[in-house]
C-alpha cells in the first residue's frame, strides 16, 4: 500500500472556500483626487477639464468596480466607462469565483481588441488577462511604451514596487503592459519521497526533471498523474516560451520544439507521467498557483498534502532567465492613439496604489510592496480561526514568519513572466495532437508550427 498521501478534491474545496471568503469585503477608503492617482500632488487630472476614460475588458471585477466609483468620486471631472466582453461564470444565478473560462470567450475578445486596435477605435485602456498578444501590438506601435510615464514627475516611485515583475514584462526594451496583480507558479513535491535527490530548482530544465522523476518513483507512482500529454505540453511551453519563440526576432527554434516534444513522449513512454483518470495518491509532483500568503490557501496545502510532507519548487524551465515564473490575468495597456493617455496613466496609478493593492478584493500578490506588507499585518491581526471540510475541523492560521519570507523572496525574484499568446500557444497544442497520436513525427509538427507562427507573427 502506497503512503504517500495528498487530497485533491478537499484541496480543491479549500482553495474555492477561500477565493469566496476573500471576495467578500473591499476597501471602503477615498482615493486622493490628484493627478498622480496618490496624493504626491494637488494638481486635478487632466487640469480640471471633463473627459471620459474607456476601458475594454472581458470581464470586469469586484476590485475595478470600486476602484472606478472611488477614483470617479476623488475626480469629479472624470468619468470611466468600462466595457466587458463576456459575462461572468454562474450557477443557481450566482456569480462564481475562479469560474473556468470559456475558450469562446477568449477568442471573441482577442478578434474584438484586434480589430478595434487596427481600425483605431479602441478604449484608452485595454485591461488584458494573458490572453492578447502585447507583444505584436507593441510591434505596430498601437500600445503607448509605460516606461515613459513612470518616473517621480508623474508621481511613480520605483521603490515602492516589485520591479522585477515590470522588468520581466519588457518588450524590445520598453513596458507595454503592467501588471496590477500577479500569481506565482509552482510545483508542489511530496518531500518524503524525494529526499536525497539532488535537485536544484534554481536551475533544472524538464530534463533536470525527468532525471529526478526515473530516480524517485517507485513501481505503479507516477511524477504526474492525471495529466494528459496536452496539459503537460501547455505547462512546459509556458515555461519555457521565450526558448522555442522569438517574438521580437519572429524566429522559431524548430531544434527546440523537436527536443521538447520527444522529451514529453519520453515521460509517458517511460511510465514517468499518465494521462489516465488514476489514484492522485500515486502521484509525486502536482502544478498550482499561488495568489495570495493566506496560510487557508498556501501552507495549510503543505499541511494536507503528502500527509504534511509537502514541498515547493519553482517549474522547470528550458529559458535561460532563471528564478520563479508568473501569472497575470490583469495587466493593464495604455492606447497609443488615445487623447488621454495621462488620465489613463494616473487611473492606472491608482490601480497600483497602496490603497487599491492592499483591497482583499484584489485576489492576487500586490505588485506594491506596502500593500503587500499591509495586507500581512492584516493576517496577523485576524488570527487564528477554524472550519469544516467534508467534515472534518481545519484549523485556519496566520503565515508562520518562515513560510512568509519563503514566498516572499519568490516574489521578490520572479524573473520570467508565463508567456501566453493565445494564438501560438493553441497552433502548438493543435498540431502536438498528430504527434502524439503516432501520425506525424515531431520534426514534421515542428515545421508546420514554424510556418503557421512565423507566417502569424508577420500579420
């Protein structure tokens, strides 16, 4: 009998409890009514003159709902409209949190931004979610380069923020999109079964990993379980996204794509990872996100996972740039053609303020710092609690200070940014398929995704 213990579905249950509890409350303070979006200065927006902010976004939230009403009430003369192009996840007529997208819905708000963008009647402020090419729209010049307005003059302190994120989102040497919140990807170990393995995730490739996989698994466990070779495949290419494509060069590496391939059919063909519906105890490795320091979603997932033997590991990476990646569903992009790129500038300073990052509502890392140490101070202060899961008492606790500086020198040190153009990432998965179904080889798949990207990323 194997002992190796972790519970999916009440981890599953926990994360989802959570995201609702933290949905419930905002922050009720006033934002100053400046040009700066936080009070440095005195100066009204946009010199007191009325205008109107438009933003496009595919869905809209509790946090830029607030911050709208807030920011509108400190600056009478402005007035954001923001437009959404799907509506949110329901059941029973209720919104649900963390609802899983639809892939219509991506697909129809990336063709709507493109041909607003091309046809140049697109909002001041594109709020994006990973899902649009920002790269591309640099490229033709329809996003306004952010580095330019972040400097004391327009009331930015690099100090107070977590640069590296902004730097990690560079393109052709300028920011053509910030991020407002952030989620750290990892891998969560069972410790009891890898000990004495020399692995360093400072550094490891998926051939690090699979190296680590053949030593510690045992007969009929698995690395990964339940994970079918188009999940794996997404995982290992959002990891390693800036080795196989050279978006600004617009070069494939077809080598790359092959060696990545043939490594991934390895792990099944050597019975290392299954795609079948199995037993999740026989599984030593699981991928999650973390969003937030709340010991309800972080650490007590070590605490249940591998009967409290859990461990985190940054994803493996073929990228050169090391350190632990990142997610981010809300970036926000300025319209180069807008007539009120400053107003879009200082709404979206509010968005990075210490007000608006330290909100519950946020539901993610904050990208400022005070916030962030806020929104810790918070935690502590609610101390310890408890509930019930499928019955059972959990007791629900403050971060231990280690676990805290843990994911905080993550944070603090996140260097790639888990790319995610929607259309490569699909021709890549699409044409996968044939490969791993024994139809195509993985040098013929390989070209046929160098000439339908190239041939994309020339449009």
């Amino acid at each position: 009998m194997f002992t190796r213990r972790v519970r999916p579905l009440l981890l599953a249950f926990v994360i989802v409890s959570v995201l609702a509890l933290t949905a419930c409350s905002g922050t009720k303070e006033r934002p100053a009514g400046t040009s700066t979006g936080s009070g440095s200065t005195a100066e009204p927006v946009n010199n007191g003159e009325q205008v109107t902010l438009t933003m496009s976004i595919k869905q809209s939230s509790r946090l830029l709902d607030l911050a709208k009403q807030q920011y509108e009430a400190a600056n009478p003369n402005v007035t954001i409209e923001i437009k959404e192009y799907s509506a949110a996840s329901t059941m029973n007529g209720k919104t649900v949190i963390g609802g899983k997208p639809d892939p219509q819905d991506d697909e129809k708000f990336v063709n709507s931004i493109n041909a607003e963008l091309m046809g140049g009647n697109a909002a001041d402020i594109i709020a994006m979610d990973g899902s649009l090419p920002y790269q591309k729209y640099a490229d033709k010049k329809l996003f306004e380069d952010l580095n330019g307005y972040m400097n004391e003059q327009n009331g930015f302190d690099p100090s107070q923020y977590y640069t590296n994120l902004f730097k990690a989102l560079e393109y052709n040497g300028g920011l053509y999109t910030i991020p407002i919140r952030v989620q750290l990807n990892f891998l969560m170990g069972n410790s009891s079964a890898i000990a004495g393995t020399n692995i360093d995730d400072s550094k490891w490739t998926w051939n690090d990993f699979k190296t680590a996989a053949e030593e510690i698994t045992e007969a009929g466990e698995y690395a990964f379980v339940n994970m079918p070779p188009d999940k794996l495949l997404n995982r290992m290419l959002e990891s390693s996204f800036g080795k196989l494509f050279d978006t600004q060069n617009k070069t494939i590496d077809t080598q790359a794509i092959i060696d990545l391939l043939n490594l991934e059919k390895s792990f099944y063909d050597d019975q290392l990872v299954t795609g079948d519906r199995v037993d999740a105890n026989l599984g030593i490795f699981q991928t999650f996100g973390v969003s937030q320091y709340d010991e309800r979603i972080l650490f007590m997932l070590t605490q249940m996972a591998y009967e409290g033997q859990a461990h985190y590991y940054t994803l493996p990476s073929e990228n050169e740039t090391r350190g632990a990646s990142f997610r981010s569903d809300l970036q926000m992009a300025v319209n180069s053609k807008s007539e009120h790129k400053e107003a879009a500038w200082d709404f979206i300073l509010y968005l990075l303020s210490e007000e608006v990052q330290s909100s519950r509502d946020l539901m993610g890392f904050s990208v400022n710092k005070n916030a962030e140490q806020k929104r810790l101070d918070q935690l502590g202060a609610d101390g310890a609690g408890g509930t019930t899961v499928d019955g059972q008492a959990v007791s629900l606790q403050a971060p231990a200070p280690e676990n805290v500086e843990k994911i905080k020198a993550y944070l603090e040190n996140a260097a790639f940014y888990a790319e995610g153009d929607l259309r490569i990432r699909n021709i890549v998965l699409e044409e996968s398929m044939a490969f791993f179904s024994g139809q195509k080889t993985a040098k013929e798949v390989a070209n046929i995704v160098k000439g339908k990207v190239e041939t994309y990323l020339q449009e």
